[in-house]
C-alpha cells in the first residue's frame, strides 16, 4: 500500500496538460482586458473600412 501511495506521488502524467491549460487561461485573460481597454478603437477602426 505504501509502494503504491510512493508511485501515485512520483506520477507526473497530465502534469502538463494542466500547465498548457493555465497557460491557455492566462492568455484568454490578458486578450480579454486588451479587447475591453481598446473597445472603442476597434470599433472606430471597423467603422471606417466602409465608406
């Protein structure tokens, strides 16, 4: 019981999936606040390519 108590502890497996997964959530955020300060740009920026 112990041995396999020792091996769940020294597993690593998926260690990395959640690292991508909050590498990914950092990312969203940091797009999200961009998209929220620069609203109004983007939207003046859509607005003028139609004449």
């Amino acid at each position: 019981m112990v041995n396999k108590m020792k091996q769940l502890m020294m597993e690593e497996e998926g260690q990395g999936l959640s690292e991508y997964g909050l590498v990914l959530a950092g990312v969203v955020t940091v797009v999200a606040a961009a998209i929220v300060l620069l609203r109004t740009e983007i939207t003046d920026l859509f607005t003028n390519l139609l004449p």
